[in-house]
C-alpha cells in the first residue's frame, strides 16, 4: 500500500489559485502531480471557508514542492 502524500497549504492556495486560470483542472492536476479528486476538493475546501482565515488545517509534515513553471 502507498502512502499518502501531504501537501503543504501554500502547495495547495496556489493549485486552487491557478485552477481558476485553467480551462482543464484534470490537466493542471496532471501537471502538478496531484490526483484530480484531491484538486476538486482542495478548490471546495477553499471557496467553502474563504474569509475565515485558515482554508487548510495543517496536518503531519508537509510534502509537495510547487513548480514556479506553471505560474
């Protein structure tokens, strides 16, 4: 069984940020190297608490390095 990579908040504000610039979140979740599901929740999780301060509770480590590329 794999293990579940935990990606840091600022990984994910910006996956959610270019999203929104995106045609195509299934292939910006491609390109990051993330699965699609976990982009469309990420983009819930934020849009649902926007405002409230803290979108994603930091959990465990943080893994996940964004490419400035796809800025």
């Amino acid at each position: 069984m794999e293990k579940r990579t935990k990606f840091s908040n600022d990984f994910k504000l910006k996956a959610v940020n270019l999203s929104e610039k995106f045609d195509n979140i299934k292939d910006l979740a491609i390109s990051l190297g993330i699965d699609v599901a976990s982009l469309y929740r990420w983009r819930k999780e934020y849009f649902k608490r926007e405002g409230e301060g803290e979108v994603f509770p930091e959990v465990g480590k943080s893994k996940g390095i964004f490419d400035p590329e796809l800025e």
